[in-house]
C-alpha cells in the first residue's frame, strides 16, 4: 500500500499528462487546465519544504554536534531568516507592513538580491574561468588522432568567434560557423537520438513503475 | 630545473594572475571593436524586425546572476530594439532566481526610453506598451497554460496588478497573439519551450543562450524550431551591432566592450594548453 | 580613480573579492561569504513562493472566496511535511507522484515531437533541406555531410555488435564528427567562462573603483 498506491497515482498522472497531447476536446483540455493550475502550481510550492527542511535540519544537526565549520552554519541560518522576514514582511516591491527603508538606506527584498545575491552567484561562477585555464593547461593534451581533432576544433572556433578571427581572414568566421552548422550538428544530433531515446524509456518505466527510485528507501 | 619541467609545471597561481591581467588591461583601456554579424543572430533580429504591430514579443528572462554578464546584454539589446520599433512586450521567468535581474533589465531600459520620451506616445507605459508577467512554478504550468489564456495563469503580474485589468492583456489573451518568444536562458528552458509550447501551440521560439549550451541547440537552429540564436556574449555584441547600426540607438554596449578582453584571454588559454603539450612531447620523446 | 559613495556598492564590492579569495586558498572570507549566498538565496525563494503562489493561488481562493475545492490541493500539498515524521514518512511518494508522473507523462509525446521527428525531419535529404541551408548547391553537400555524420555517430553508439568491418569505419566516421562537436563545445565553454570573469571586473572596475565609465 505504501508503495502501491503512489505508483498507481504516477500511471493516472502520467496518462492524464500525455492525453491533452492527443486529445483536443475541451473537456480534457479543461481538466489539465485545472490540474495544472489548481494542483500542480501548489503542489511546487509545497515542494519547497522538501529542499529549505533538509538545508535547515543540516545546519541545525551541524551546530547542535558542534560540526566542522558549525559557526559558518549560523551564518546562513541568520542570513536566510533575516532574507525571509525581510520578504516575507516587508512584500516583494518593499510595500509591506515591515519598513525596508532607513532614510535612504533601503533593504528590501529587491535590494538586498541585487547586492549580495548578485555579486556572490556571479563570482562564484566567475572563479571557474580560472580554474578551466589550470585544468586545461593542466590536462588537455593531443595524445591520440581524436583528441588532436578536438584541440584544433576548439582553437579554431575560439579565435573564429572573435573580431580577431575576422582580422585574420574573413574565412576564418565563416568556417568556424560552418564547423558549428554541421559537423557539430551531425556530432550533437546522434548524441541527443540516444538521450532522447534513453529519456523516453526511463519516462515509460516510471510510469510502469518499473523505475521506482523516486519512491526512496523504507517500506 | 629543466625547461621541460618549468613548461609542465607552472603553478596554478601565476596562470590565475595573467589570466586575471589580459582580462583587465583591455577593460581599462578600451579599444572599439565592430564585430561581424553571424546568420543565427540575423535570423533572431529580423524575425523581431518583421513581428506585427497587433501581436507581442513575449521574453523568457531566465538568466540569474550566474549568467548575467552573457545574457543581461541580448536581453537588453533585444528590449531596446523592440521598444524601438513600438513592438508590445511580455516579459515572465520560468524560475525564481531571475525575476529580479528581469525587473532590473525592464526598468533600466524603460528608464533610457521615457528620459528622452516628450509625448505620450513616446514614453513606454506599463501596462500599455508591456507587462512583467512575474513567474509561476514549475515551469509546464505557464508554458502550457498560456496557449489557452495568458490572465488565467498569471491572474496577477509581478506588481501584484490584475492582469484582466491591463490594456495590453485586454489585446493579448493567449500565444494566437504572440509573434515570437525569446528564451534567453541559461539551461533547457528554450527546449521545453519548443517541446509543449510550439509542438502544442505553433508558437515561434527563439533563443539567446548561454555559450557553454550553443552546441547542444545548433540542431534545433538547422530544423528551424529555433527561429534565431545568440550565443553567448559574442552574439549579444552582434545583436548590440545591429541595433545600433539599424535603429541608431547609442547606448552603452557592455557585449562589445568585452571582446577585446575576451580575445586575449582566449589567446592566452590557447598558449597555455600549447606550452603544455609541447612539454608533454618532448618528456614523452625523452621517455 | 573615483569610489563608490554608495554602501550597497562596497558590500558587493568586498563579497565579491570574499568570494575571489579562494582562488589563493580556502578561508574564513570565503566561506562566510558562501554560508550568506545561501542564506539569502533561499530568503529570496521563500518570499516569491509565499507572495507569488500560495497566497494568491491557494489561501486568498480558499479562505477569501470560499473556493472549498482546493482543500485538496492544500491537503496534498501539506503532505509534503510528512518528510519530516518518520512514522507518516511515506505519505510524501503522494504528492512526489503525482508530480513526476505527470511531468513524466507530459514529457513523452513533447519528447517524442521535438527531439526524435522534427530532428529527423532535418536530417533526411529532402529539397526542403537542401534549400535550408541558403548555400546553392553546397547545400546538398552539407546536407549529405550532416546525414552521414548522423548515421555514424548513431553507429558509433551502436555496442550490441562488435565494432568490425563496416561498422568499424563508420563508428571511427562518427568518432570524428563527436570530437569536432566537443571541440567546438570547449571552444564556446571558454568564452562563457571568461564572460563571467569579465562580467564581475566590469563591476569592480566600473561602479565600484570608478576606473572604468
């Protein structure tokens, strides 16, 4: 039963997901309106408790065991209830009951995801040019036919891209859009027949609760 | 220590620090370079140029601060050619996280619009001549949900205004009024778009995506399920290029500026992985 | 040089510089700086959830307009916090199942759609495609070059025989179009990589240290 009637419910879902594809009768089509809008929209939102309870459980386990690192812990937990009441209170657009202005000092929402969200998401990723440089540096060597063929693919369509391959010769951009046109597309293709495929029978077996993973451990 | 060694051996560090000044250098000094506009962005700019003045551009802002260097400038490029051209736009995220650079980029470009606007019909009014739909989860609900009716997935729009009460939402009422959809994202938002809203729907989709997914999307370019691409920041100073070339709009082209920085940090990245395996050559040869 | 006035700026400025300091090693800045990006981001996604969607799509319908419907969504969706009880645990495979079996089920006749019929449709040598290319007659050359290159990376992937004879050389044909792929593939992942460096230093250089207009 505990495991039963959650994969009974994935193979209704799952007929009634495919069935507005093919159907076109109002009837069906207001039905997936409705559980689209009415179930599923909730239903994500809901989801979230997933996600923000096992990040909270993490860090409370980390302060109450006094973890490696277990101080930073108390940093984000601040850090996200502060965030949240700010959000929550104080409204989207910063028109809330919660005042998010000190005279010309303001913290809203709004403000606070353009100046610390913004800086520190777009750093991190930042970082990893400096990284990509030391690893291919470090490891990208023309050891056999094809990887000879991917080096020069790649320098050819990293200078074909820029003003510079222009500079070079005209043809140089004109052939590195062509490497990106076809042979790229020809590569890319048959790989993507094969996730495409593969996607496809994982979505099968799901639905046929042959692929039951998602129910998770336990009884 | 041998040459060869010193070749194989650089340590991680001085590469971080030369990276880091080829990147600088050219950002401070500035030298204007015109790039030559490729088919995929040509494609994306006249399949805006040529949208009818009764249907709308619909934008998918989905780009967060992880990739805001290489998107925010196609989306800023792409509002400015379209205000331009007094085309309607809806603006919505599929995520969360991008609804506050989306906000960001509509105010900044409405902004420009309406210090210079004198009349009326110069300005870009909200609610008139564009709406920011917000966003709604998961993304299959909106997605789908529009090809019926646009108000009755997003009953009210970012602001919190009733979307049956806007004038543009009274013109706009599902994707038979929408010309085009961008996707201007960094994941697989523009396939989803593709796979239920033009398989359902026959909705246009083009798309502005981030370099590192430009190979896995060229094959839906060549079906022709992609009505145009950019790519990356190179094909955000192509689009930058056009507007400026075609609709004579002067404004500040953050794309362009970067490509004499990107020029050399590629060419130093090309050094680097020659000298490492010219090492490995001749260490092999030695062996 | 003409520094930022605006303190929002400099706590941009010095998180961002928090965050760069790993590249010397791992240290208290960074971290710091790590444990505040996730604190606020999720900050961030509560507020939406909350202003965005339960408010105007489930508690202002149910409790304001009396619309009693969607108890049922409330009660399905409250079952996600049997996650947390380990007794009632598995009442969380309810909503989990639904959601995935409809995701799952939507998804494989969209799948089938876009990513198998219309990718074949591009690939066949047809007129249609050979005009496509606005090439003239290399058209039906690059059209031909693209179908062979399908096919033999499709053979490569191809492991329930082994790679002899025939096979062997159109796998070893399907080799090279795979590494071109990914070599053009790196090439592009370089430029988004980079374009995020320069992003942040257009920032540094510019609002904050003013060197930059």
């Amino acid at each position: 039963m505990q495991r039963t009637f959650p994969l009974i419910l994935c193979f209704i879902f799952g007929i009634l997901g495919i069935i507005p594809f093919i159907v076109p009768h109002p009837v069906v089509q207001h039905t997936d309106e409705f559980l689209r809008n009415d179930l599923l929209r909730i239903l994500a939102a809901f989801a979230l408790v997933l996600g923000l309870g096992s990040l909270l459980r993490v860090h409370f386990d980390k302060i109450q065991h006094r973890r490696e690192n277990w101080q930073y812990s108390w940093v984000l937990l601040i850090t996200f209830f502060l965030t949240s009441i700010i959000g929550l209170f104080g409204g989207v657009a910063g028109t809330g009951p919660l005042p998010t202005r000190i005279g010309n000092f303001s913290f809203d929402i709004q403000t606070i995801y353009l100046n610390v969200e913004v800086p520190l998401g777009a750093t991190m990723f930042a970082l990893l040019s400096f990284f990509m440089a030391s690893a291919a540096y470090r490891s990208f060597r023309a050891r056999s036919t094809e990887a000879t063929l991917l080096l020069l693919a790649a320098f050819i369509v990293m200078i074909g891209i820029l003003p510079l391959g222009n500079q070079i010769s005209p043809h140089l951009p004109s052939f590195a859009q062509w490497i990106m046109d076809v042979p790229n597309v020809a590569g890319k293709r048959g790989i993507a027949f094969g996730i495409a495929l593969g996607s496809l029978a994982t979505a099968l077996k799901i639905l046929l609760g042959i692929e039951r993973s998602w129910l998770g451990g336990g009884e | 220590m041998k040459i060869v060694d010193l070749m194989l051996k650089i340590d991680r560090r001085i590469i971080y620090l030369i990276l880091a000044i080829v990147v600088i250098l050219p950002l401070i000094i500035p030298s204007a370079q015109h790039v030559r506009v490729m088919a995929p962005v040509q494609k994306l700019y006249t399949a805006v140029d040529t949208i009818h003045p009764d249907k709308a551009l619909m934008i998918d802002f989905d780009y967060d601060p992880q990739t805001q260097p290489e998107l925010e400038p196609m989306a800023l490029a792409i509002l400015r050619h379209a205000f331009k051209k007094k085309i309607k736009i809806l603006g919505l995220s599929l995520y969360v996280q991008p609804l506050g650079l989306a906000k960001a980029a509509l105010d900044q470009v409405t902004g420009e619009i309406n210090a210079l606007a004198k009349t009326n019909s110069d300005s870009v009014i909200y609610g008139r001549d564009y709406v920011f739909l917000g966003w709604q989860p998961p993304p299959i609900v909106p997605i789908l949900g529009m090809g019926e009716s646009i108000t009755n997935v997003y009953k009210k729009d970012f602001y919190g205004n009733q979307t049956d009460t806007l004038p543009l939402m009274k013109q706009i009422k599902n994707y038979n009024n929408v010309e085009l959809l961008i996707s201007i994202s960094s994941g697989d938002p523009p396939l989803w778009w593709v796979s239920y809203a033009q398989n359902r729907f026959g909705l246009r989709v083009g798309v502005g995506c981030t370099a590192v997914s430009a190979s896995d999307y060229y094959p839906y370019l060549q079906t022709g399920q992609f009505s145009g691409l950019m790519v990356g920041m190179k094909g955000a100073a192509e689009y930058e290029e056009l507007v400026e070339k075609d609709l004579n709009i002067h404004k500040r082209r953050k794309a362009s500026e970067a490509l004499p920085s990107l020029t050399y940090a590629h060419l130093v990245m090309i050094v680097f992985i020659i000298i490492g395996n010219i090492g490995y050559f001749i260490k092999r040869r030695q062996k | 040089m003409n520094f930022s006035l605006d303190p929002w700026v400099w706590i941009s400025a010095l998180l961002s510089l928090a965050i760069f300091s790993f590249l010397y090693k791992d240290n208290p800045f960074y971290k710091f700086a790590e444990h505040i990006f996730v604190g606020a981001a999720n900050g961030y996604a509560v507020t939406f959830y909350w202003h965005n969607i339960l408010v105007p799509s489930l508690f202002d319908p149910l409790f304001r307009q009396g619309k009693l419907l969607y108890i049922i969504s409330l009660i399905i969706g409250v079952l996600y916090f049997t996650r947390f009880i380990p007794k009632i645990s598995w009442l969380v495979r309810i909503p989990i199942g639904i959601t995935i079996g409809y995701y799952t089920g939507a998804s494989i006749p969209a799948g089938i759609q876009a990513n198998i019929i219309k990718q074949i449709q591009g690939t066949i040598l047809t007129k249609e495609n050979f005009l496509s290319w606005h090439a003239g007659n290399m058209g039906i050359v690059w059209s031909l070059i693209l179908f062979l290159g399908v096919l033999c990376t499709l053979s490569y992937f191809y492991f329930s025989r082994e790679h002899k004879g025939v096979l062997k050389i159109t796998s070893r044909i399907g080799i090279v179009f795979i590494m071109i792929g990914f070599g053009a593939a790196f090439g592009y992942t370089v430029m988004a990589r980079v374009s995020l460096l320069i992003g942040r230093l257009q920032f540094l250089l510019g609002p904050w240290l003013g060197i930059i207009k």
